[in-house]
C-alpha cells in the first residue's frame, strides 16, 4: 500500500490552495517591495510636505504588510503553504518601520 505525498490529497498531486496562495502572494507582496525600494531617503524629504509624503508611504506600507501577513495566514494554517511564507511581509514590515523610526526625513 502506498501512501499519497501530501495527506489532503488522494492523488499525491498539487492542490488549487497551494497554487493559488503561491501565485496569489508574490502578486500582492511585489508592490510592497517595490514601495520599500522606492521610499525617499531621510536627508532628501527636507521640506514638511515630502515629510508628510514619507510618513503616509510608511504608514501604507505598514498597513500593506499586515494585510499581506493576513492573507498569508490562511494559507499557512490550512498547511497548503509553508510558515516561511510569513518571512517577506515580515521583512518589509520591519523594514517600513526601522526606516520610519529610526531615519525619520524630518531629523528629530
């Protein structure tokens, strides 16, 4: 008797969960790295209206991130995907929030 490699599967094959979390999360995560990328640095935001623009991009970045953590989460614990699918959105989260506390464009 044989046993099938995944236990949810009777054929052994690729679920349509586990394709489509590994198409569905690049696709969303790409524009967060690309935000993270494309952040202004903290000497070039020195007038208070780019400030403003490095504080709300931070801030839509964060919020991005947490909602990528979310949409992650079903994935993980029906065990479609694995727990290091959490790693990039963590990632970019800790990033979006180093960079907005520690090098504000503001230099407080």
């Amino acid at each position: 008797m044989t046993t099938p490699t995944h236990p949810r599967s009777p054929r052994g094959g690729l679920c349509v969960g586990t394709v489509l979390g590994a198409c569905l999360l690049p696709t969303i995560e790409a524009p967060l790295a690309l935000l993270v990328q494309l952040m202004p640095r903290g000497d070039d935001a020195v007038e208070f209206d780019a400030a403003q623009e490095f504080a709300l991009l931070s801030n839509l970045g964060m919020s991005w991130a947490i909602l990528c953590l979310v949409l992650t989460l079903p994935f993980v614990k029906t065990r479609r995907l694995r727990p290091w699918w959490y790693a990039p959105p963590l990632a970019m989260l800790a990033a979006l929030a180093v960079r907005l506390l520690f090098f504000p464009p503001y230099g407080s």
